[in-house]
C-alpha cells in the first residue's frame, strides 16, 4: 500500500495532494533538471 503519490514526471514520492517541484514553473526555471535522481529522462 502506498500512503504517497509518486509524481509521473520525475517519479518523486509526494504526500497526498502534494504538487511536485518539477511541476513548478519557478522551480523548472531554477534548474530542477540537475536534481532529477529520476531514470525518466523521456521529458
Ligand atoms: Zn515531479
């Protein structure tokens, strides 16, 4: 069972209702990309 949401863009594990980092535009425009510990790297 899974208490948390796993982000389907960068595979994060976040708390119900959570929005993810990656989602946040201020955040992508900081670099997110060179903390995305994800194997996803289709985006
Ligand atoms: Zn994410």
């Amino acid at each position: 069972m899974s208490y948390f949401k796993t982000c389907p863009h960068c595979g994060a594990h976040l708390d119900p209702g959570e929005v993810c980092d990656c989602r946040n535009e201020e955040n992508a425009a900081a670099g997110i990309a060179s903390t995305n510990g994800g194997e996803d790297g289709t985006d």
